[in-house]
C-alpha cells in the first residue's frame, strides 16, 4: 500500500513539473517571438537610415565644389565604405532571421 502511495505521488509531482515546464516553455516562445519582432523592426529601422546614409553622401560626391576638395571627398568615401559595411553587418542579421542555422549537434 505505500509503494502505492508512493507511486502517487512520485506521478503527481512528474506531472506538476511536466505543467510548470510546459508553462516556462510557452513563455519562452513569446518571448522568443518578442525578441525576433524587435529585430525585425530595428532591423528595418537601421537599414532604411543607412540607405539614407549612402544616397546623401554619394549625392554629395558628384558635387562640383566636394569633388574639389580633397578632404571632404575623403569623408564622404569613409562615410560610404563605413555605411556599406554596416549595412552588409544588418543584412547577413536578416538573412540569418528569416533562415536560421540548425542547432549544432555537440
């Protein structure tokens, strides 16, 4: 009878914390989906600047008066090899959010 009891109990606490595990797994997902929306957003936030970014500055460079002078062609061209490299930095995120890698098996 106490084996029986026992036994009881030890299925009652298994699905006690089989409830409270489904419980933090389903929490984890809305905040994983949370997580991914603001990225989604940031990302896209980002991405729209930058485009921004890069047309002004190569705006900039067909100028008569910034194509005279050294310096600030120098600026622009930092601006613009600085800009691209974010931009590549934003759209490997985005790919990598919407094809995400397997898990690695370790």
């Amino acid at each position: 009878m106490n084996r029986r009891r026992e036994t009881a109990s030890d299925n009652a606490d298994c699905l006690t914390r089989e409830r409270a595990l489904r419980d933090e797994i389903a929490e984890l997902e809305i905040a994983n989906r949370t997580l991914e929306d603001f990225g989604a957003l940031v990302s896209h936030d980002l991405a729209s600047a930058l485009r921004r970014i890069i047309g002004f500055a190569e705006l900039l460079r067909v100028i008569p008066s910034v194509n005279d002078d050294p310096h600030t062609l120098a600026f622009l061209q930092t601006i613009l090899v600085s800009a691209r490299k974010l931009q590549v930095g934003i759209d490997k995120c985005l790919a990598a959010r919407t094809n995400p890698s397997p898990p690695s098996s370790s």
